[in-house]
C-alpha cells in the first residue's frame, strides 16, 4: 500500500496523545498504515491543507473520543470534513470511534467501541491499561478496517471454561470414571488450589491466560500477536481468525441448530484447498462437564480431519530446564532451531525434526508417524508412476 494512502486517520485531543500513539504503534504492528498528525507534520506544514489532504486519501477515520476531544475544534472539523469527503466522492469509509470516557457523542451515526469506557480504563489512566483489554478493542478496531477484508479465514475453536464455571466444580470430586480429582492434579502439577487457578480465568472463555498466566496475555492475545507476526512476513497471503460463536457453548434445545453450524465451522471439508481450522484446548477445562461434552460431541471429529490443527497448551509456565534448552539452541545450533521453529519457511526438501522428546513414548510416536508417511509416499508414487518397483514398466 503506498504511503500516502493510510488505512486509516487517528482524530484525537493533544491530551489523549498516550493513547493516540498507542493505537497508531498496534495498527502498524498488525499491517496497517495509519496517520497520525504528529507522524508526518513537520515544520514548514501547513496543518489545514496537509490535515485535509490527509483526510481525503484515508480509508477509514478512528475517534479517540474523551471529555477532552469534545472540546476539541480539531476533532470536530476531522468528523465533519471527514464525513463530507466521503459523500462527495461517493465513498464508503467508515468512522470507528473509541470511547475513553462516558461523554455524550454528538453524532449518532457512527460505531462505537464502548469497552475502555465500561472497565473504567481511561479514568484509571494510561500507565495501568489492562493489556488484554486494550487487545479486546484493537481486535474490534481491525474487524471494522478489515470488513471487506479477502484475507483467508480460519475458523478458530477455544476450548476452554469460564472463571464463572469452573468456581462451581467441586475440586476434591474426581470424574465418574476414576480419573483424580482437581485438587489433586493441581497438586501433583504444583499449581496449588482451584483458588490459584481462577486467576487465569475470566467472564469469558477468550480471557484463559494458558502457560500459567506466566506470559501475562489472554489466548485471543498470544493468538493475534502470532497471526500479526506470521502475516507481516506474508503480505500476499494473509489469514485472519474467525472464532466461533459463544452460542456453541449453548445448552437450551432450540439452539442446537446454531451448536451444530458453529461445530462444522472447526471441521472444514477435506477438498477444500483453503479450508482450514485451529482448535485450542485448555486440558483442565474437562472436569467441566461441559466442555468435556462438547468435545466428544463435536470436537473428537477433528482428530480425523486433516484440515483441523489441534493444539493443547499447558496451565502452567514452560518449566525452566525447557526454556532454557530452547534457548541454548537458538544460539549454539542456530540451524537446528530454524528448521523446527520456522518450518513453514522451508524453500526445499528437508529432513523431519522433533524438539520435543520427554521419554520413549515420544520416540515411538515419531516413528510410527514417519513410517505411516512413508508408505502412503510409496503408494501414492506407485499409483502415479508409469513404472513399477525397480524401473520395470508396468505391463498393460
């Protein structure tokens, strides 16, 4: 995209400049150009002129509305020149405003991002802006820029339960079929009590802080940064995710219509070139009922589904030893690292690899799937190739 056409115009008081440059800083980490003034003014500039020059070739216009924008003539002219741009050149950007504070809007017509007003962020002030929070906006920031969006759709399923439903369970019951009880796994993970577990937990099943919360992010969070990290270097085939709906988590009868599409969501069909799913599973989640019965419902289905990515992350932080084997090896065998870590940046052939082995059983898993891979290679060719084994040709 060239410079001089900004997805999308950052309108915003002096007094909100902290949020204005953060807002600018995560539409450029994730792809965007934004323009905000204080970028690209130098001296010399003649604001109106440049501003309205700006303006005209934005795709789109975000409001940072506060106390403070409504005093200001600046705001008010980019809204309102903004607005008769688009209706003079017949376009249709759209104005997306964010609202800090609980301050009357003076135009109605626009979107409106409430959730920094409803947690009560902006009066609590910058410096102690709830990271996930900020995430939660900017996500619906780029749902709105991203509308007539042709990037490739992936269907993304989190498995997982609320702080809400899993306070309920009774952590010294263990399931019907004599698995241990709560307690007593957190116990032999040395994770403590469910009351130290709840802190990973929120109203929603997109609030899970996975890894022990030790990252400090929310799923969606450590999600979206990935997707941002691997579409930056993949400007021409970009993804994005499409979580399912929370109505898949639905128990009344006469939603299982709407369970039951959510579900096919994460199970793509085999001939579909672009289809694709990822399911993320929070393991201690199954000693909620629920979860469990949506998973042997509809999620099990996915084990037999190659389009289906399933990953199960772990409720505690990456034990030391790990972490720092990872990183001996990012810096004393570099290659090795590369070729695991950045497997999808492979230009050529390259021999199978696993980082990850813990005990034997991890061996045989191995094997057992190079080999599957190996004869279903040998079949595939057999039936391709004009010639049998050792050169022969196949006789009519």
């Amino acid at each position: 995209m060239a410079d001089d056409q900004p997805d999308a115009f950052i309108s915003y008081s002096s007094k909100d400049r902290e949020w204005a440059e953060k807002l600018c800083s995560d539409l450029k980490s994730k792809g965007f150009v934004p323009y905000l003034d204080r970028d690209r003014l130098v001296a010399g500039d003649i604001w109106p002129k440049k501003l309205y020059k700006a303006l005209k070739q934005s795709r789109h216009l975000i409001v940072l509305w506060s106390e403070n924008a409504s005093k200001s003539d600046w705001v008010h002219q980019e809204y309102y020149r903004f607005d008769q741009i688009q209706q003079d050149l017949e376009k249709n950007g759209r104005t997306i405003t964010i609202l800090l504070e609980n301050t009357k809007l003076p135009y109605t017509s626009i979107e409106v991002i409430k959730d920094l007003q409803k947690k009560g962020a902006y009066a609590e002030g910058f410096a102690t802006l709830d990271e996930n929070l900020w995430q939660e906006v900017m996500m619906q920031v780029e749902e709105a820029l991203k509308a007539d969006d042709s990037s490739m759709p992936i269907s993304l399923g989190i498995i997982t339960t609320t702080k809400e439903r899993l306070a309920k369970i009774n952590p010294d019951e263990g399931p019907e079929y004599g698995i241990a009880s709560l307690n007593s796994l957190l116990n032999s993970l040395k994770l403590g009590t469910i009351d130290n577990l709840l802190q990973y937990y929120g109203e929603t099943r997109k609030d899970w802080k996975p890894f022990g919360g030790s990252t400090g992010k929310n799923i969606m969070t450590i999600m979206n940064d990935l997707r941002d990290e691997i579409n930056l270097k993949n400007k021409d085939d970009k993804f994005r995710w499409e979580p399912i709906n929370e109505i898949f988590w639905s128990i009344l009868p006469e939603d299982q219509t709407k369970v039951e599409r959510e579900a096919e969501k994460i199970l793509p069909p085999e001939s579909d070139p672009k289809g694709l799913s990822v399911v993320v599973i929070d393991p201690i989640s199954f000693y909620d009922r629920l979860v469990e019965n949506r998973f042997n419902s509809y999620i099990y289905r996915g084990l037999s589904n190659s389009k289906c990515l399933i990953m199960i992350l772990p409720p505690f932080p990456i034990p030391k030893p790990n972490s720092g084997l990872r990183e001996f090896l990012r810096y004393r065998l570099t290659q090795v690292y590369n070729h695991f870590f950045l497997y999808a940046e492979r230009s050529t052939a390259a021999a199978n690899l696993n980082l990850y082995i813990s005990e034997d059983l991890d061996i045989k898993r191995f094997l057992l799937w190079a080999l599957k891979s190996q004869i279903q290679l040998k079949e595939t060719m057999k039936s391709s190739s004009p010639f049998t084994n050792f050169g022969q040709e196949r006789k009519p």
